[in-house]
C-alpha cells in the first residue's frame, strides 16, 4: 500500500486514539497542570507523525518519528505518575500502557520501513 497521506499512517490512527482516551480518562481532573501534560504530550505523538510526513526527505520525516516516539514515552511515564498517585486505576493504566506500547511498536516499524525505502530522499 503507497501512502499518500498521513491519515493513511496507522501509527497516526493509533495516536489519534490515544488522544481520545487520553482526553477522555482526565476529562474531569481539577489538576490542570497534570492534565494539561499528558494531553499535550498525546497530541504531539499524532501532530509530529503528521508533521513529518509532509517533510521532504525520509531523514526528516524519521526524526519526527523519534519525536512522537519520546512523546509516547512522556504518556506513558505520566500515566505511571497518574496511578501512582490515584488519577487513574489499574484497569485504565493498563488501557494506555498497552496503546502506548502498540504505538511504540507502530513507530519502529515505521522508521525501519522508512530507514529502506526511496519513499523520499
């Protein structure tokens, strides 16, 4: 499959999920600060992937992807924070721990693809 936009990227997909779950679990949390960070740190997963695709080369648009990949490791240390101080439980933790490892997995797998393909020079 040739992809010709970024929406067609299923880390994108993955990182757009995130986000919801994300914006849905702290919907209703009064510590702004928290919830503001992990929010930010989700999008910037979805908008880094979408910024670098419409980069000009693969060197580029792999750094991105490392970007995105930092910022799904940023969700993912906030989320431990988040159980460990009550904001969310294990069942939720779990939820995201486990988008963020898929996400993860997405991400490298995307880079190797990219690290071999003439998609872009």
């Amino acid at each position: 499959m040739i992809i010709q936009r970024f929406e067609d990227i299923e880390a994108w997909k993955e990182a757009r999920i995130l986000v919801k779950e994300i914006y849905q679990e702290f919907r209703g949390m009064k510590d702004y600060g928290f919830r503001d960070q992990i929010q930010r740190a989700a999008i910037s997963v979805m908008s880094n992937i979408a910024e670098g695709f419409d980069r000009g080369s693969n060197k580029e648009f792999i750094q991105f992807l490392i970007i995105a990949r930092g910022s799904v490791s940023e969700v993912k240390s906030l989320s431990y924070a988040a159980l460990d101080i009550g904001y969310i439980d294990d069942k939720a933790f779990k939820k995201i721990s486990e988008r963020c490892l898929k996400l993860t997995n997405l991400i490298n797998g995307f880079i190797r693809y990219l690290k071999n393909s003439n998609r872009k020079r």
